[in-house]
C-alpha cells in the first residue's frame, strides 16, 4: 500500500441498525430543512403583503420618473451654441502638451 493508516477500522456488528439510524437521522435533516424552508417563504409571502400595501399607498405619491437615457447623438450636440460637448470638458481648460520620451 502507498499510504498508512491512521487508525484501526472498528467493526460493527450492528451494521443494519447503524444504517437505519443514519437513514433516518438524513431524513429528519432534510425534513427540518424543509420546514425552515416553507417557514421561510411563508415570511417571505408575508412581506410581500405589507409591500403591495405599500405600493397602493405610492398609487397616491409616484416616485418622480427617470431622466430620459442618453445615447451617443447627446454627447455630439452643442450647448446653448457653445462647443459642442465631447464628454469630457474641465471645469478650467488649459493648454497643455504631450511629450514622447
């Protein structure tokens, strides 16, 4: 054998009781796991009521509407006859030069 065993293999004589036992100690863990579950989307149903009432209450005061998107025609137009806008302007222009070294 290449490896070494780290300790003895210990002998059941009980094998089915022990994996019965196993069977049904996964099972009552996959039970609670879906009970957690449903208690989980029960919560879940129960939040999403208080947040249509909510909704209903917004029918009365809407949230103000997105500005209109942008496309790449906006970034080209002029501003009131400036220069046109060419997505970068600093708020103080300067001259200046780009050396190759």
């Amino acid at each position: 054998m290449l490896g070494t065993s780290s300790g003895s293999l210990q002998f059941d004589p009980e094998i089915e009781r022990t994996a019965r036992a196993n069977r049904k100690a996964v099972r009552l863990a996959r039970e609670t796991a879906r009970l957690a579950a449903l208690e989980q989307l029960i919560s879940e149903e129960e939040t999403s009521e208080e947040e249509l009432h909510e909704m209903a209450d917004n029918v009365h005061n809407p949230p103000p509407p997105p500005p209109p998107r942008r496309t790449l025609g906006d970034y080209g137009q002029r501003n009131d006859g400036e220069v046109a806008n060419q997505g970068f302007q600093p708020a103080n222009p300067v001259t200046f030069d780009i050396k190759n070294t």
